[in-house]
C-alpha cells in the first residue's frame, strides 16, 4: 500500500546560499495573518527548524543529492537559524521562512504544509490550464476592466490568451520564485503549483511581495492574435466567463470514480477518476495499516460526499464512502453487455491518495495474473522512527521475517530493486487483503473485461498515485495523451506527516525512493505522452475544457465533433 501527497540544474554553492538568505530576509518580512497572531520566541523557532531538519535527515532516502551534499544541507540550515529575528515570528510568517529551506530538496513529496484557514480569499481572477509550459486562460472574468476605469477586455475576450505576466514580473521569473517556494522535480509540476497559488489571495501574495494595492492585480497577456494586453483586474471572486464544452462527463458529485459512455451504442467509455484518497478500500487499507492519520482521513473521505460530521461508528463511517471495487464493477459489466471497444480513464485532476486503486483497476481490466506480475520499476524503502511512529501497525520483526540480513531501524530495503518483480504478487495481495471491500470480490473471481483500446488522459496536475496508475496503464499498452504530468517517475514519494513541536505546522517528508523507469533517465525526469495537446491543436479545437478527451477520440479513429455540434456539458 502506497500513501502518496504532489530537474534541477547545476547552480554555484555560494550563488545558492545568497539566494537563500534573501529569500528568507522577504519572506520574514511579509507580513501575518492576523495581527493578533501569536508571536513565538527565537528559541521556539529554532527548537522547531532542527526538529524539521532531523526528520529530513533521519527519515528521507538522499536529502543531500539535489542540493550539493551534506556540508551544503547544514550550511543553508545553519543560515536559516542564524537569520531567525530575535523578536521571532508568528507561525504565518515561520512557514513562509521555512520554505526555500525545504523547497532546496527538489522534492515534491516533502513539504512544510499549510492547513486551510477556513476560508482564505480569491487571488487572481483568472483560470488557468497548462499547455506547451504555458499557463492559458481558460476561466476570466466577465469584465476585464480595472476599477479605475482603464480600458479592459470581455471575459470571452482573454479565454485562449497565454500569461506573460503579473504585476510586471515576467513569467520566467514567477517560475523562478515558485521553485524557491515548494521544490519538485519537472517545469509542469512547478506550474501546477503555479497555478494552485494564483487562486488565493494568500498564495499571490506569498509569490508576489511587491503586490501592495491588494484591490487589483495587473496582469499582462498574449492573446490568440499575438497582441500583448495589459489588464488590472479586480482581485476576488467574479463571475466568470468559462466556454462550454462539446463532451459531457461523468457526474462526479457523489464519488470520485464514476463513468459514462460517449456513444448511444456505448462503443467508447469515459472513466473519470479525480481522486484517489477517498474511496473506501484506500481508507480501510490506511486503518489496517495503522496509519497515525488514518481516522481522519477516513473521516475527511466520509465529509466529502455527506453533509454534516461522521457517524461514531468506523464500519459506519467506511459504508459511506464510495467504493471503487464497485464503480470498476459496474463499468465492466456495462461494457461486457455493450461490447464496449474503447476505455479512456480520465486521471486529469488525479493529483494522488492511496495507489491500491491502481491493482484493483488492472485486475478488472486484465485479470489476477496480469495484476499480480505486472511491474513499474521498483521502491526503496526507508525505515526510520519517524516511519514507525506514523504506520503503527508496522513491526521491524515482521518485515524482517525471512530475511537473510535482518533490517535495523533508519536502514535501507533494497529487497525490491533486487527481486525486481519476484515476489511483487505475493506482496500485493497482502496489502488487497487489508480492504476487505475489494479482497472479497477477488476471492469470490473477477471476470475481466478488456477493450480493444485503452487511452488514458493526463495534464500537469496528474501527480503521485495518479502518475503510478497513469504509468502503469502505459506500461500495459494504453495510450498516454495530453499534458505531460507533474509527477517524475524517478523521484523520491510517499510521505510520513508529523508537526513541529512548537507551531505545530505539519509538515512531509518523503521515506521512498521510486524508479519507474530504472533503464530510462530521460522519462523518469518527465514522460511524455505519446499523443501531446498542443497549443496549436487545443486552438484547433476550441479551446475545449476537455480538448484531451477530443484529441483521444481522434486517436481512437472518430474525429472531434466541429464546435457547436455536440452536446454540451462540463
């Protein structure tokens, strides 16, 4: 069972290290959430930075590899603590200093967290999708003119056009500073991150220090013409001009697995899955594993779909999450009666959760033995306290049992790189066990269902878990299309979450190291998909909210529907 949360160049270490002190110097600066906020003393803080420094070292595979070594690690932690002010700082302001700290790993699975604050204020008032490593607008607001009454533009008018920049700060540089802010380990992953900032006004603000009129945010666009247009929009929510699109999707309201045919004859099926962290088998594979988070996370699964707190009763609590055993089941069944040819699986939005999904998928689709050999390279593990105080369930006896070299706590496990596959079946029916909701429909025998094509759909925000079930569907024969995604599949993953002592932020840190692609560098950087959504044909196709399932169709051999000709939906 896999809990997952989502390149780096050669730079001087000195270069670095300004850097990094300037960073820190703004970003203490900026200033706290509420003035009120409680203020804590420099010893606190660096009580706080060490414990988040020691769990790094002690818990993540190679914290030193992306960063220029061990000496460089404790020099910028050192910087960071000599630069702490004595006055101290609110823990608003020490989160925002503790990023470039962590952001240095290049690691999108650790990460110093910021828990929603129960209603955190629009940001820019654009929508973005990312296409060839640009952001365009694909949501804008009705009314492109400033409150000053400078000339604007209709909100329709901006829906195609390409970000060059905000509040005078180019593109290029809004990446720099992003990367500065939360480390990952491909451009699309820095520009989903991007894009995920430029939604809250906290978020704009954290990237763009110097924006101080907190009314309006000057943007700058290149729109289809090629015309640059400079705008000041009003920042907040504003009804938004959005375009419609030809393909209608799966209702997702009720679950985040869900299905539809995109033909009366139902010859081609829309699987949809958006998320991976609440559906019930993930959520019983969490409590049987004795995850510290666990609960709540289940409890979080339950508030997703149901109005209101969960039920005291766990078995209650997981009869209402919805179940991909039986979403897969009901599709299967339905494209076993329509003789279904073609199954495009939608992981667009899929930024993670538990990737056990991934197995149940492929045994419906392939069967057992298929499911129980099938491999996408290999994990290290990392084993350290902090890995056992998080999976509680987790004994050193038991994974040590049948061991010739017995594992010590903080070691590595290098079993799977050295099997590669041997007894990856065996492994992965022990995790199934552990959700009964799927393991008894395995028991009682699933009777697969494959179509003659398989196309599965990614974009920049496709991430963690998503990426595993994205790259193991490619590694099955499917057709990858669309944006490459965030997610490296050579990289560091899964995180163990824990929180400072004093300010109590939460913070990840990554305890595996995952080869996807052990025999090739260049896609374990970046995969890229075998059909790419272009700038020039996402033009071509109107700039459809769901181009990518348009381009599969056409992969599939039925051209896209002209604009206007089909039915509308979301």
């Amino acid at each position: 069972m896999t809990t997952r949360t989502s390149a780096s160049g050669s730079v001087r270490p000195a270069a670095v290290a300004v850097a990094l002190v300037a960073a820190l110097a703004a970003v203490a600066a900026l200033p706290a959430r509420a003035q009120e906020a409680k203020v804590f003393s420099r010893v606190e803080l660096t009580q706080d930075a060490r414990q988040l420094a020691d769990a790094i070292e002690r818990s993540h595979p190679d914290p030193y590899s992306a960063g220029g070594g061990i000496i460089a690690f404790h020099r910028r932690l050192h910087d960071l603590l000599r630069a702490i002010p004595s006055g101290g700082m609110t823990e608003e302001q020490f989160y925002r200093y503790l990023l470039p700290f962590v952001a240095r790993l290049r690691d999108g699975h650790t990460a110093v967290l910021q828990a929603d604050d129960g209603g955190p204020r629009p940001g820019l008032p654009l929508g973005f999708r990312i296409v060839d490593e640009s952001l365009v607008v694909a949501a804008a607001p009705e009314s492109g003119a400033a409150p000053s009454g400078a000339a604007g533009s209709r909100g329709r008018d901006l829906l195609g056009a390409a970000l060059v920049a905000i509040e005078g700060v180019p593109m290029h540089e809004l990446v720099e500073r992003q990367n500065n802010l939360r480390g990952i380990e491909n451009v699309y992953g820095t520009l989903a991150l991007l894009v995920r900032g430029l939604r809250t006004e906290r978020g704009v603000a954290l990237l763009l220090p110097e924006w101080s009129d907190r009314s309006t945010i000057r943007v700058a666009l290149r729109l289809a013409s090629g015309e640059v247009r400079e705008l000041g929009l009003a920042s907040g929510p504003a009804p938004a001009a959005t375009l419609a699109s030809r393909v209608t999707m799966p209702d997702t309201r009720a679950t985040d697995v869900a299905w539809r045919f995109l033909d009366g004859a139902g010859k081609t099926a829309l699987l949809e899955i958006d998320d991976m962290s609440a559906y019930r088998e993930g959520c019983e594979a969490w409590l049987a594993a004795g995850m510290s988070e666990g609960a709540e996370m289940t409890r979080e699964a339950y508030r997703r779909f149901h109005r209101g707190e969960p039920p005291a009763s766990m078995e209650a609590v997981l009869a209402g999450i919805p179940s991909a055993t039986d979403a897969f089941a009901g599709l299967m069944d339905a494209m076993r009666a329509k003789g279904t040819e073609n199954l495009i699986v939608d992981l667009r939005a899929n930024t993670g959760g538990n990737d056990l999904m991934e197995a149940i998928l492929i045994d419906f689709l392939f069967g057992p033995e298929v499911m129980k050999t099938y491999a996408t390279g290999y994990q290290i593990v990392r084993y350290s306290d902090l890995y056992f105080q998080v999976y509680a369930a987790s004994r050193l006896e038991e994974i040590n049992r049948g061991r010739d070299l017995p594992l010590q706590t903080n070691d590595y496990d290098f079993s799977g790189e050295r099997r590669a596959g041997a007894d990856a079946g065996a492994r992965l029916l022990a995790e199934l066990k552990k959700a009964p909701t799927f393991y008894r429909r395995y028991e009682a025998g699933i009777v697969p269902y494959r179509p003659r094509a398989i196309v599965v759909l990614s974009s920049a925000f496709t991430y963690s878990a998503g990426f595993s079930m994205l790259a193991a569907l490619s590694s099955l024969g499917a057709t990858v299309v669309g944006t490459p995604p965030a997610q490296a599949g050579n990289c560091f993953s899964d995180s163990l979450l824990f929180r400072l002592r004093n300010t109590q932020l939460m913070c990840a840190v990554a305890f595996k190291q995952n080869v996807t692609f052990p025999d090739d560098p260049e896609r374990g950087r970046c995969l890229i998909p075998d059909v790419r959504l272009t700038f020039e044909k996402l033009a071509a196709l109107g700039f459809d909210p769901n181009a990518e399932v348009l381009l599969a169709l056409e992969t599939l051999g039925h051209p896209a529907r002209r604009p206007g000709s089909g039915q509308g939906g979301r």
